[in-house]
C-alpha cells in the first residue's frame, strides 16, 4: 500500500520536470518523515480528499532547485524568490499531483485535488492530523534539490 | 457566493466552540484577507476538494486562545503549546470544516475534505493559487482571538 501509494508521486514528479522543465532529477530511497519541518525554503502543498481517502501531498525545495526549476518552466532567469516563482511552485505543485492522480485511480485510490498553497521558510513545523505515515523521497538534479512527501490515510 | 461561502464556516465555528469547548466567540465582520501570513501562533488548515469546487480553510489562534479553547475542549489546563494542543487543533479543524461541509453541500457545493495539517508560527508566509479571494473572519472571546479565512473557487 505504501510503495503503491508513493510510486505515482515519483513517476509524475519525474515526468512533470523531465517535460515541463527540461530537468531529469534522480529519486533517492522513499522513507518515513522522521519529524514535521518543511524541508526546504519554498514548499507546495495540496489537500487530497477522496470519498474513501484523504491526504496531503508537499514539494520542498532548497532556494537553487526552485530557482531553476520555476527558471526554466518560465524560460526566465530567477534570482530571488518573487511572487511568479511561488505561484510557479503552486502549479507545479498541481501538475504532479494530476498526474499522480491518475494513477492512484487506477489502484482504487480516487482523490480530488484541493487548492494548492506555496509556503516560504524551512523548518516550519507542520503537524498531520494522519492515520497513515507520510513517505518522504528525496530528489537530486545538476543545479539543486527537493523533497516529495505524501500521506493517504483511509478515512474512517 | 462570497457570503454563501463564509457563512456556513462561520456557523459552524459557533456551534462546534460553544458544544466542545463551551466558549461562544463573537465573529467580526467578514473582509478580503488583505496579505498572506498566518495570523496567529497555531492555524490549522484543511483542503476542501469536490467535482466542481476546491479550496482551503484556516483558522488561526493566538496563543491564550487556542489554550483555552482546547484546555476546554479536553478538560485539561495547558500553559504551552504541546503536541496534544496541536492535534487538538487539528480536530477543531476538522469538526469545523464537516459542519460546514451540510452547509455548503444544501447549496450545491459538494466537498471532501483532506487530512488537517496545523502550522506553528505567526506571519509564515502562505499563498494560495486560488482564482477566489480569501475571505477572513476575527472572532474573539473573553480569553483570546482567533481568525477563520475560507476559499472556495471553480474547477476551470
């Protein structure tokens, strides 16, 4: 359940940046979230809510990752964190889940996507009021790097 | 459509503190949430995710307030914001957002809702990629003050 759950946030977070942003990031080992800080300095996060699951799903990148990720989605040159990079993370933010949603549907998991949020600050403790763990799985790429965490707990 | 929204959060955030924690806030007027920092010192956030609808809800404590409104709420005295503050924030959240969801549901307005998440820090920046405004109510109570902020927008 857990692999199954986490595999389509990988495969869409690889397809989303490979097409959208020209960027080819390497996935580590998917684990546990070991404590409730955002991970990086921008983070994405949209609600998932489904009539039999509900989760959450969160991007986390460090300032050179987002800056060239937003850079080349927008084909423009960032150096600073503006407003178009965090409404870009916002969209990139739902571009992934989208796509995973499809594949979570094909397993039975059906979610609607809530509005997405762009928080600013790393180490902003965010607590889940979930059933379920929350996987985390690192990304790398040449100029950066982010985190994917996702939680589907069932409702009760 | 914007009153329709907020009133039956509003409703709700009455009859949930005043049957769980015996506190009746008194809400201000209702306003365009005019920046994007949270407001107090713990908010909890919800997705809300339907066919045709999607946004988030908040609802943000200063620090004498959530601890009266959950001390009350467990029959417990708190003087710091524990992690059973937290989730009880948390639950708040929720209880809120599923009396709101009858509400909204009579006036055609179907959501689901994601897991609660709650944030700890006052001004954290978070944006929202919503076509909707932010709509921002204050209540307050003998003991501290709260602020619940709601958005609903169309799927496109």
């Amino acid at each position: 359940m857990q692999a199954e759950l986490i595999n389509p946030f990988i495969k869409s977070t690889i397809n989303v940046l490979s097409t959208m942003c020209a960027i080819n990031p390497t996935p580590g080992k998917p684990s546990l979230k070991g404590d409730k800080k955002t991970w990086g300095i921008v983070t994405g996060i949209i609600g998932l809510a489904g009539p039999s699951v509900m989760g959450n799903m969160m991007i986390s990148f460090d300032t050179d990752g987002v800056l060239k990720v937003v850079g080349n989605l927008l084909s423009e040159q960032y150096t600073e964190i503006t407003q178009d990079v965090i409404d870009a993370v916002g969209e990139i933010t739902n571009m992934i889940t989208g796509g995973a949603k499809k594949d979570l549907s094909e397993i039975g998991m059906m979610i609607e996507m809530a509005t997405p949020m762009v928080m600013i600050g790393s180490g902003v403790e965010i607590s889940q009021l979930a059933s379920a763990p929350i996987l985390t799985v690192p990304f790398s790429f040449q100029e950066g790097a982010f985190v994917v965490e996702a939680s589907l707990s069932q409702r009760k």
